[in-house]
C-alpha cells in the first residue's frame, strides 16, 4: 500500500464526503472512491490513445481480422 497526499478543493472534498455519507460511507470509502476514480480514469485514456492510434487503420479491415480470428479460434480443435 502507499499513501498518498494530496489536495482538491474545499467543494470537492465537501461534495465527495456528503455523497459518500448519503450512500452509507463508512471508514476507508474515501480511499477506495479515490482508487476507483484513478483506475476508471486511465482505462478511459488508455482506450481514448489505442483508439487514436489505431485511426489510421480501415475499420471493416480491422472488423474483418477480428472475424477470421474468432473463427479460427472457435474451429481449432485444443490443444492443436
């Protein structure tokens, strides 16, 4: 675990622990929403950048690829 130290403002803080406090708050949900809240925020960019940089690519080519994968995989017997 790490810790960490951080500073919002003043209407966040108060925003984040009267929601947390009408949802049934209790010790350590600050700290999981903050987590929660991180995590969420870098898949969303991770797939916001893939998504940039695969533009290049034709979209029926790419759906086509993902096709043939499916049904080699589905048609490939295991451990083949």
């Amino acid at each position: 675990m790490t810790r960490w130290t951080l500073v919002v403002s003043d209407d966040t803080d108060k925003a984040l622990r009267t929601f947390l406090a009408q949802t049934g708050g209790k010790k350590g949900d600050l700290s999981d929403f903050v987590e929660n809240a991180v995590r969420d925020k870098l898949f969303h960019l991770t797939v916001g950048n893939i998504k940039q940089r695969n533009r290049v690519f034709d979209q029926a080519e790419v759906t086509n690829l993902i096709n043939e994968a499916v049904v080699n995989v589905r048609t490939t017997p295991p451990n083949a």
